[in-house]
C-alpha cells in the first residue's frame, strides 16, 4: 500500500522523528549533545521504506527551534502521536517501520553514553509513550 501523505503530513512525520533525538539532545544527556544529535540523525537517514523516503529529508520551518526543552515537547510529543495516528490509518506496517526507526534513532543517540541518566530514560518514557498514544 502506498502513503498519500501531504506535505504537511511529511512535516509532522519529520518534526516527529527529529523532534525525539531533539528532546534526548536537550535533556543534557552525558555526552555531548551535538554527538547526540549526528547519531539520532544518522539513524533517521537510515530508515527504509516509504517512511525512510520522507525521513530522508530534515524537517523544515520552526518546530524545532524553541527556547526549552518544554517547548520542545509541547511540539515534539504530539507530533508522535499524531504521525502514528496518520500512518496506523494509512499503512500500519510503515507505522510500525516509523516507531522502529524512532526508536532506534533514540537507541542510536544513547549509543556512546553507556547506561542513560535519568532524565533521559524519562524523556525516552515519554517519547515511547507518545509513540503508543495512537
């Protein structure tokens, strides 16, 4: 089954995506955040399917360019949730295919920090929890 995804549909998916290795970048994670971010990034690049197609390009505009990681979140988490929505209506296997690379991405970000923190086991809680929402 092909996605007949808008633009904006490609928007949320990206902001989605990005916006979780975003979070785990900001929760100040050991490491350096920058490092968290190629990581998350490249794991992202990586997807395959008609999910990898739209996750091959960064997410343009605002959502991501927030002052805090609340405002992070307030775009980020529901954005989760919403793209799971959106592909579970339209192609559940590629919503599958979605959460997995997201969750990847968030294994891939962690990689190099050994046992994560505290803050951001909490915040992969949260994102896996938006991921599940739908």
């Amino acid at each position: 089954m092909s996605l007949a995804l808008t633009d904006q549909d490609k928007t949320t998916l990206r902001t989605a995506a990005y916006g979780a290795v975003t979070l785990l970048a900001a929760t100040g994670a050991t490491g350096n955040p920058h490092k968290i971010a190629t990581a998350g990034s490249i794991a992202l690049t990586s997807a395959t399917g008609q999910v990898g197609h739209v996750l091959a390009t960064y997410p343009e505009g605002k959502d991501l360019a927030c002052k805090s990681t609340a405002e992070i979140a307030d775009h980020v988490l529901p954005a989760l949730t919403a793209a799971m929505h959106l592909l579970n209506k339209q192609a559940p296997a590629e919503a599958d295919n979605f959460r997995r690379s997201v969750l990847v991405a968030i294994e891939a970000s962690q990689t190099h920090q050994g046992k994560p923190g505290p803050t951001t086991a909490e915040m992969t809680r949260k994102i896996t929890e938006a991921l599940d929402a739908a």
